[in-house]
C-alpha cells in the first residue's frame, strides 16, 4: 500500500515544483520588461517645454470604450426654443 500512495506524491510534488519554478520565471521576466512611455520625436511641445525649463505630466489618453451613462437618456423637445 506504501508504494501505491508514493507515486502520486512524487507526481504531485515534481508537477509542483515544475509550476513553482515557471511562476518564478515569469514574474522574474516581467520585471525586465521596459514599462516607461516611448521617446517623443524631436520638435514636439514635450521637448519644447524641456527645453523651457517647465515640466509636463503625460496624461493617459482616453479610453476607446465610453460607457453609457445610467438612468434614461435625454430626450429632446419636439419644438426646439430659439
């Protein structure tokens, strides 16, 4: 009976140890990545305002999805004031 329950745990504790190592790996790897925002090309308003002295925050640029507002939407008069 021993030996019929060993197996399995040796499977169990490569395939462990196999995912372990990956997890380690890929969170490793995810740290070389190069997150910072490309270059901007020359003759641009970021690099004159450098040049000036001041700084500039980037901001994000909107999202393509825009969600609707709640709650019914407006509606417009049959007789439009002027």
């Amino acid at each position: 009976m021993a030996t019929v329950l060993r197996k399995p745990v040796i499977i169990a504790a490569i395939v462990a140890a196999i995912s372990i190592t990956t997890i380690i790996l890929v969170d490793h790897t995810n740290l070389i990545v190069d997150r910072r925002a490309p270059q901007t090309p020359p003759g641009t308003t970021f690099n004159t305002v450098n040049d000036a002295g001041a700084t500039v925050s980037p901001t994000r640029p909107e999202s393509a999805i825009k969600p609707t507002p709640p709650g019914p939407a407006p509606v417009e008069p049959a007789i439009p004031a002027k």
